[in-house]
C-alpha cells in the first residue's frame, strides 16, 4: 500500500467489520462469520480478500442480493457425507459450517465431504481449509464463481478464478496452507494495474479478441494457470473445482452465474454459486504419529533445499501474521473511511 | 512418431504386453493391471505412459525391484477409509485395487478414500481415475514419485512430477478426464527433447544453478507449473499430492524416495511411494439426474465458448483413441522390438 499507508490494530478493524455488517442487516453469526474470514485473509495479508470487501459485502445485503439473516439446513446424506443449503446467506457463514460438518463426518467415517448450494461469495478459500487443518484434519475446500477466466485459447470469459484451497496440520507449528485461484492472477489485479498504470505479468490476461496482453486497460479477461503454452492444465483444474463446487454439489456451472458485480451496472440477480468441503482423518491412514514425523520431514526436507526461497505454502502469510501483529495491519483510505477508522 | 512410423492392433500390442510382464515374472494379475494401465495410455494417446513403459517394468520385475507376485492388503479403516499395503508389486495393481475399493466405500458411505504404501511406479494416473468415474463416482487418484521439479525458485529436485487425474461421469458419453503433472512438462519430454535436439518451451526446465534454460541438454531439473512467475503454485500443488499420497497414506516423501531409474547406473533400491484414491458419489449430493443435468450444462457451455479450440480434459484424448481404434497404435522402433513385433 504505497504513499499514505494507514495501520490498525486486528481487534479494532475487527470490531469496525463486524459492526458494519450488522448495520448493514447481517445477523450475529452471519456478520460474526463474514468477519472471521476476512480478518484471516488482512492478518495474514491476502488483503484482496481482507477487510477492503466490508463495503461490498455491505452493499450486498443492503440489495437484498445476500440475504442477512438465513436458516441454513445440513441434511445429511451418508456415513461420511451431507449437504448445506446455505440458504443465499454469506458463503463465509455456509463454508465454516460446511468444513465443521465435513470434519465431524471424518471423525466419525474418516473421511467427510459436505457440498454447499444456494450461496453467495465466501471471500477467501484458504480460511475454511485452514479451519479444518486447525481442527487436525487435511482439508480441501474449493469453490466456484461468477465468469472471468478463458479456457486455454479463449476469447471469452468462461470459467470463475475458481480457487483451491487444502490446508494440514503440522505438529508444533503454523499448518501448511496453500490457497490458489486456478487463473494465474485474480481479476483485482487487473484493476490494481490499472490504477497504478502498470503492465501485466505475461500471459494472465487476454484482450477481447482472447489475445494475452500486457496492458491492463485492454485486459477483457484472464487467462488460466500456465499461460500459453500450459493454460491446459490451469483451465482444467477450474473446471475440477466447477465439478466438485457445482456439479456434484447442484449449484450453477460458472458461466450461468449471474455476478456480483454487473460491470454494466445493472442490480445484480441472486449470485447462487457452490462450494465444496473435504476433511480427511490422518489417523485412519498412516495414525497421527506416522502423519507428524512424516509431515516433518517432508518440511524438513523442502526448508533445507536449494532454493532462493525454500517456502511451504503459508510461511510467507505465517511471517506476514507476525509482523502485523507487532505493526498493525494496512488498510487503503476508502476501506477506513467505510469502517469509519479515518 | 516421426520418420518410419509402425502401428498395430490394439489386441495384438495388449497381448504382446501382457506376455513380456509374465515372462519377466510378474503373476497374471499384476500382469494385466499394468497392460491395462498402459493400454488405457496407448490407447489415449498417452505414449509416454504407453507401452513403452513395458520394458522399464520388466527390468524392474527380474531386478527384483518390483515384486511380481506381491499379496496386496487392504485393510478397513473406517465406514469411508481404508488403507491398502501394495507389497511393492506394481504400483497399477494396488491402483486399481485401491479405486475399486474407494468405489465400494463411496457406495456405501457418500465417499471413499484409500491411501496407498509401499507401492511402485502406476504409469497414467488418470487410468485409476478414469476407472472410478467408468464405475459412476466422481473420482481423484494422486501419487507421488521421487525428486525431479524444483522448488519454485529452487536450485535442486524436490518434489515429484507428481500428478493430479480427475474423472467424472458424464451421461451418454465419454467421462470428463483430467491427468496432469504438476511440473509444465513429464521428464521425458526433456529426453525427447535432446534426441530431437530441439529447444524445450520456457520455463521448463533449469539448468543445475536452477537458471530457467531452454537447452534440453543443460537441463537438469523440471520446474513447476506456473513458470518464473507463478510457479509457486505448481510447487504448491506438488506439494498437496505428496501429503495425500505420502504423508497421510505413511509412504516416503518424494526427496527420500530412490530413483527408479538411476542415472548413475547404481542398482536400484526399493521404490516405496504412494497413492491416494478418492471417488465421490454425486448421488448423495444432488442426486444423478441432477448431476447428469448439471454436467450436460456445464459442458455444453464449454463446448460453446468462443475459443481456438474449445475442449474439455479427455477430448483430445477420445478423439485419439477413435483414431487408434481405426489405424492402429503407433509403436517406436525399440518397444517394437521388445515385445517382438517387430
């Protein structure tokens, strides 16, 4: 956050999003739900997804387009697997509950697996899959979303950036923690670039006619994990998480996914989209003794390689969590102004 | 297959596979786990995991490195897991064991997870994934394999190639099928490369100070998928399938794995990696015809949008097997040979 940078401390901003979101008409856990997740991604500086979509999530309910106050229903389904109708409340609220279930199905089977229909967008994937890791589960958590991604030598928008998400519990420490979206960059990026009147990475976006570019003034749409040569596989696992998310789960394949966000400005409809939860036991495998000596050495062995930087996914967001501890966490001027801090 | 290219029936390459597994001492089942596992390759147009392979197996076999006439264990661990001791035989027999059993789990419970030890290498995953979504289930097969791609920024091998092979059902057609190294490239195409001499795409491969080269000959690692600039999630990736294959199943981690093939000429020692097999039953989530509704959708909108070539993973791969249905399966002059056919 380059020139003005504003810092403040997690409780306060915590406090502020809350707050706002109650205003706003969400319930108590709704509100209570939708903070916890974005003060993950703010602590641990994924602040696309931090405390910057208070004022977009409060705008959502404002429409009636979130509802504010849903009565979310598990129905369980097998030894090891339910469903959540999320009833079009915030997906942060549906996804903490859809992993909680997934990992009372893996206590109790192994292995659990919870798909969740009639949501909305639940901001960071990593947050759930790391809940599940916390509560000493592997855990997956997947989603789909509205158009914004090419299929490998598209020329239109198809797939959401459709993100994966998996987290695992290491013994003594922070989880291992990789959250991805399955396009090499996600679209807020364009829109930084632009503001900032930066080229784009090579081969992440596309123009309208689906050719990559570097100007982001002329980037229509994303381009999948891989770029030109490899979109393939980055398009492919997309239409994984669209076929775990929504098809299995019985929500909209992405490009029937009203958005959130009509660019034309138009009242944006009902958004419907699914996600996916998965925890796994370790100690119906290998038990959990095995798992943490194995766990550790496989961390061992990554953090002593050659590398420039020898990082498991998550030491990076583990370290920014520290230090914004200490120093507070950066907000931009017109998230403070929103959460009334300025 | 350039210059003289040879082709042969299917039937004819499947029985000649066959033969040479038994005569190098592998017993009927493990013999014809792994034909079918390569010929689900060849035929797919697959061919670095083709019959081509058969020759390394048999090496492997009368090594001793391999064990051809193994007991495989599969144990019950829960109403939705399992564990299953491959008695290092050929890791396509604890495969297709391992998925068949993930389908029975699922069946019963919603979902089924069977994590794989002291197996070997199983050629294409996606023939195991391909199995479970021919049995219905929306299906996952990983494994892991010893060290050939570099960390994101790494200067040495660390993780496997490691794939990710997806399949799900589709009604009336070909599954949806997905199998995919989390490196840009199989180590193999490095070889090829060097016997083409021709140059390898960017951000490939490294060279030993980890610089990215397009130099096949001065190649000595892959790097992941996503290149200089996004390759942490490759590596990310890599590093989901060695949790899920090794650390939870209790296999070795891939930078302790010996090679199966090493260079040095050294004698190689037992493989012992594993594998993770999962199949999902759409049938407790939405249901099948809403699955099979909703997977019509999805692909027909795929198949509609503007693009080069708009196919989905498995299009390509079905489209080759008509082909090779009709001419044959083209064979290179060495595994001709080998399996006298030539």
């Amino acid at each position: 956050m380059p020139g003005g940078e504003i810092r403040f401390a997690a409780s306060e901003l915590e406090a502020r999003t809350f707050s706002a979101l109650r205003e706003a008409g969400a319930d108590e856990a709704s509100a209570g739900a939708a903070t916890r997740a974005m003060m993950h991604a703010s602590r641990l500086g994924i602040d696309s997804h931090g405390v910057r979509l208070a004022a977009f999530y409060a705008e959502a309910l404002r429409s009636g387009q979130v509802n504010g106050r849903p009565a979310p229903r598990l129905h369980r389904t097998g030894a090891a697997t339910a469903t959540l109708d999320a009833d079009r409340g915030l997906g942060h609220l549906a996804a903490y509950a859809g992993m909680e279930a997934a990992c009372d199905l893996a206590r109790e089977s192994g292995i659990g697996a919870v798909g969740i229909v009639r949501s909305t967008h639940y901001g960071a994937a990593g947050a759930y899959a790391l809940a599940g890791a916390e509560a000493g589960y592997v855990a997956i958590c997947t989603t789909n979303a509205d158009s914004l991604v090419a299929l490998h030598g598209g020329k239109a928008r198809f797939h959401g950036t459709n993100p994966i998400a998996a987290a695992a519990p290491v013994a003594g420490s922070k989880p291992w923690l990789l959250d991805m979206a399955t396009s090499a960059i996600p679209y807020n990026r364009i829109l930084l670039f632009r503001s900032l009147q930066r080229e784009l990475p090579a081969e992440v976006a596309a123009d309208p006619a689906g050719e990559p570019t570097r100007d982001p003034f002329r980037a229509e749409m994303l381009m999948p994990l891989g770029g030109r040569d490899f979109g393939f596989k980055g398009a492919g696992l997309a239409g994984l998480v669209t076929i775990l998310s929504a098809v299995i789960a019985g929500a909209r394949p992405d490009h029937l996914v009203p958005p959130m966000n009509p660019e034309d400005g138009s009242l944006p409809q009902a958004h419907d989209i699914g996600h996916f939860c998965l925890a796994i036991d370790p100690e119906r495998f290998v038990g959990r003794a095995g798992y943490d000596a194995l766990m550790a050495q496989y961390l061992e062995g990554l953090r002593r390689a050659p590398a420039s930087q020898a990082l498991a996914p998550g030491d990076r967001e583990w370290r920014t969590l520290e230090e914004r501890e200490r120093s507070g966490i950066p907000v931009d001027p017109d998230t403070a102004r929103f959460l009334r801090l300025a």
